[in-house]
C-alpha cells in the first residue's frame, strides 16, 4: 500500500525521490510529530519535537527538566508538561511556552476521535501554520503552504485506499514512507568565510525588507497581540544589525571577539524575551563555523550535517558552548543534567559505545533521557537475561525448572500467545544453554558480577553476565569474561574494535584484581561463542584512551550528530533529529 500511496502522489508532483523528500521537509516533519503525539501520547520524541520546534521553541534546559519531572512521577511527557506548569522549578517564560503547547494539545485532539485520518491531519496543518505564519517570509510561507499542502494530498491518497484507516494507521504509513528515505551524508564543501558572511547578511537583509512589507501591506496577519511573535521580529532586525556592524569593521579581526562585543551591545537595549532568542540563535555559530580554518576541523556551513544543526531550532547548540559568547553562562548549559559523579562522570559500556557511535543519540537518551519504547526483540533480550540471572542466582540445576523459570518470566514480561514462534525459539536456545553447562574445561565461577571502579576523573560501572574458569590442556587456568547477546552474531573481525569486553576486561583487572583475561559473547539463540581478539581485549591503554576522550566530549557538551546508516536504521530519535531532514 505504501508503494501505492507514491504513486498516487508522483502523478502530480513527479518521482518517488520527490514523494520521500516531502517527508524530509522539517514542516511536514512537525505535522507528522504531533500526529505521533495525538495517536500515542508516550511517544515522548514525538513530543520533544513538538515542543522544541516553532511554535513553542521550549529551550532545551526546560526540554531536560521537564523530562525529568514526568520521570520522576512516571508519567506520559504530555502528562507531565501539565504537572511541570504548577512546578517552581520551570521559570515564568518555559511556563509560558508550555500552557502555549497545551492549548494547543487540547484544540487538536478536540473531535479527533469522529474525525476522518485526512480530515484530521487537515486541521493539524490549519492550526500550526495559524501559530507560526506570521513570522516566515512571503516566500517560506508560499514554499510550506506548498510542502503542506502535499501533506494533505497525501493523506488524501492513503483514506481513498483505505477509507476505514484510522490518524493511527496514516501515521504509520507515513513513518513506513518516511523511513525509506536517504540518510544525509556530511558535506565536505566550504564556502569562503568573507563569502558566507556577506551570504548571510544579504539573506538576511530580504528576509527583514519582506517582513517590513508584509507588516505594512497586511497588518491583519501579523499576532501583534503576542509578545513572542514582536520579540522574534526585533531580535531579526538586531541580527541584521548584528551583521552589518561585522561586515563594516577592518580586517584583520578576531571573529569570536567581535562577535562577543557586539553581542554585549545589543543585549544590554533588549528585553527578557528579545535576550533569549538571540542567545539561542544559531547564528554566532554559523559564523563562528565559516571563520574556521577547515584544517582544524571546521564544521560545513552549507548542507549535511551543519544545515541540519542550524535546523535543529530547539537544541541550541550542536557544537560546545563557547564560553567567550556573553548569554551562554550556565541558565543555557545541559551541565546540571550530565550523569555526574564526583569532578567526572559515570559511565557504563553502553553510554560509551552510544557516545561513539553518535553523540547526538548520547545526548538524547543519557542527557535529555527522552523515553523510549522498548522493541518487542529488546523486551525477548531481557526476558532471556533474567531467566538466565535468577536460574543461577537461585543455584537451580535442572532444564525443568529453568524453563519453567522462563514460563514464568515471560508472562510477567507482558509477552502472550502471539509471540508463539519467538516463545519457542527462547525455549530451544536455553535448552542448548543448559546442555553447554555440563561440558568439561569450564566452571562458571561468578554470575552478574557487578564492578565499579575510577578512570581518571570518571566512574565506570557495570556487570559481567559471567565469568568461568577455564582449565586448558596443560592445566593452566584463567578467566573468561561472557556477556550474553540476544542479537545476531558478530564475527571476531568485526569485534576487533570491541568496546564492552575491552572494558570489561580493564575493570576485572582494576575491580577485581584479575591479571588477564580473555573475552567472549555468548549469542543465546545461535548457541555460538564468539571470542573477542586478544588485541581488543587486552589494549588497556586503548580502551583508557577511548574512555577519557569520550568524558572530555560529554563534559565540553559536544553533541553533533554523525549519521550513518548503521547507526541512523536503529534510532528512536530520527524524529527530533536535524540530519535527517531538509
């Protein structure tokens, strides 16, 4: 149906290419945000979305603290948000954002329910560009009345072959649609730092002129009974301000102290509202990034990964905060929500490896800690884990009662009839598990060993599934480290660059005063042991060097987002991510 639903769209709008690209589109990605949100209200990054994006723009610091008081009263971050708003931890302006975002929570699910999906999504439409409108220039506005409008012919197509589908399953469809769509790679390009600034400053010039005609010709569009809607439109004037003034100054200078002056200018004439917006503009940055020297690293300023930060309104820097930058002290700062301990940070093999693969995910789920629904295969994975944990705990030794173990643990998982294949594939693999105990050459010693242990200025922390004793030919002994996977397997190859056994392997020594040992991943399902490569396992300096160049990232804040397919395919946050938009 989904391939039906293309076709439907290229008759007027062209190739499929175009069809996937109109759900890139940060406008109709909003649209299909609060769609998530309405069918499911647990789907907290849909509701991050939400709230970052126009028009509620809630600043990330109150993004982390309003997260973390639905948390704490486990609730729904819809439910939440209304708690948050009686909480004196949110200060007046996120409270206003908030009620802002609530009002407007309540006028869309008002008849959402007798409503038609297309109908619905409709009027989801109608609503946000009536809160967002008046702040876009006469040609964005014509180019999301056009995206939009494509949304809703899309909608259209998908209730003409499916005239009982519900909002639930067009959004589905349209997260199916969505997800065949390329991961952006980063650009390599730079533009000239003269260039780009001369670019920008005339980009913003028209989109100010524009604006100034738009007041004038039509009044009735502009929300001047809103303050936020005045204040956005003066902190535009001001950056243009901003920017003439740099490009009048005599070279030679220094970029990020002339930014630095003229910001400590034209904040002290501005109000509360007007100062916010401009310390959390995205434009310092940009500048900052054209003025680099691309041999020290300098981030693209056009495309890739740079295009999606600076769309990424909500999260207000991809990039450290610069200190030098007046307006960027600690009230802007995520600081008070990094997993902190003692003057470093604690952290497990799984916040390392999530940082590595992309720091933008890190930040998401270990900073932000938005909720995520766990997967049907992840709720098998820890079903299999406590099975196996609780049968050696227990110090049980028949198949009898470690299957009935796993009957047990699998009703209480929530896991029923309709899992049936799964249900028999856990009881098969713990069959063999439990035949691999009785094999000569290795005792289990330890079981869920936990450790905990300082490296550098941080704290490592986690458990071994087991550790046996292995006695080899010549009567020499040592220790094996195993993790059990529910995945599938990996080759020694591609464990060279291993991570949680490396670790593993550091903290056995450090915690537990294991000389050596040698690593392995039980792949539960395949009955498969897979050892890691003695250099993965036993490069303690590797992994130490792994570990202090990942806590230097999270301390200086360091959240850019590194796309691959990899890494992107497995996301729970695609929704509130900037690269994978247009």
């Amino acid at each position: 149906m989904a391939s039906r639903i293309v076709v439907d769209l290229q008759a007027d709008h062209g190739t499929e290419a175009d069809a996937l690209t109109l759900l890139q589109r940060a406008e109709v990605r909003d649209v299909l945000a609060w769609m998530r949100l309405l069918v499911d209200p647990q789907d907290a990054a849909a509701v991050v979305r939400a709230l970052a994006r126009p028009p509620i723009e809630l600043r990330q610091t109150h993004l982390a603290r309003v997260i973390q008081l639905a948390r704490r009263r486990r609730l729904d971050l819809v439910a939440g948000l209304a708690l948050a708003i009686e909480s004196p931890q949110i200060p007046p302006e996120a409270r206003e954002r908030i009620e802002r975002f609530l009002e407007l929570h309540g006028a869309a699910s008002a008849g959402s329910k007798a409503e038609r999906a297309d109908v619905l999504t409709g009027r989801l439409i109608e609503l946000l560009r009536a809160r967002t409108g008046s702040l876009l220039t006469v040609q964005e506005a014509a180019e999301q009345r056009d995206e939009l409008g494509r949304l809703r012919e899309l909608a259209a197509s998908f209730l003409r072959s499916a005239p009982q589908a519900t909002l639930a399953d067009l959004t589905r469809h349209l997260a199916s649609l969505g997800r065949a769509s390329d991961i952006q790679e980063p650009s390599s390009a730079l533009e000239p730092a003269g260039d780009q600034l001369h670019d920008a400053f005339c980009r913003l010039r028209e989109e100010v002129l524009e604006g100034v005609g738009r007041i004038g010709g039509r009044l009735g569009e502009l929300r001047l009974d809103t303050e936020l809607d005045i204040a956005h439109g003066v902190a535009r004037y001001l950056e243009l301000i901003k920017l003439a003034a740099l490009l009048q100054r005599s070279p030679p200078y220094r970029m990020g102290e002339a930014i630095a002056d003229i910001n400590a200018r034209l904040l002290a004439a501005t109000t509360p509202v007007q100062r916010e917006i401009l310390q959390t503009s995205l434009l310092d940055q940009d500048l900052l990034a054209a003025d680099a020297d691309p041999a020290e690293g300098a981030a693209p300023a056009a495309g890739g990964v740079a295009a999606g930060a600076r769309r990424a309104d909500a999260f207000e820097s991809q990039r450290p905060p610069d200190t030098s930058h007046r307006g960027y002290g600690e009230e802007h700062s995520l600081g008070p929500f990094l997993p902190r301990k003692g003057i470093g940070l604690a952290l497990s093999a799984s916040d390392i490896e999530t940082y590595r693969s992309c720091p933008l995910r890190y930040k998401f789920a270990r900073v932000l800690r938005i909720p995520t629904a766990q997967t049907l295969h992840q709720r098998f994975g820890i079903v299999i884990h406590q099975v196996l944990e609780r049968f050696h705990a227990e110090g049980s030794q028949t198949l009898a009662e470690m299957l009935e173990l796993y009957d047990a643990v699998w009703r209480r998982a929530g896991l029923g009839e309709g899992e049936a294949e799964l249900r028999k594939k856990g009881r098969a693999a713990l069959t063999r598990y439990h035949a691999r105990l009785a094999e000569p050459g290795a005792r289990p010693v330890w079981f869920e060993r936990t450790f905990d242990f300082r490296l550098g200025p941080h704290h490592l922390r986690g458990r071994v599934d087991r550790v046996d004793c292995v006695t080899h030919e010549d009567g020499r002994q040592e220790h094996e480290l195993i993790d059990y996977k529910t995945s599938r397997p990996k080759t020694p190859a591609q464990l060279k660059d291993d991570v949680q056994l490396s670790l593993y392997a550091l903290a056995a020594r450090e915690a537990w005063s294991l000389e050596s040992s040698r690593q392995a991943y039980y792949y539960v399902l395949d009955d498969r042991k897979v050892p890691v490569p003695a250099a993965a396992g036993e490069s303690g300096a590797a992994i130490t060097e792994t570990v202090l160049e990942v806590g230097e990232g999270i301390l200086a804040q360091r959240f850019e987002p590194t796309p691959s397919r990899a890494t992107c395919s497995i996301c729970d946050y695609r929704i509130v991510c900037p690269v994978a938009e247009t």
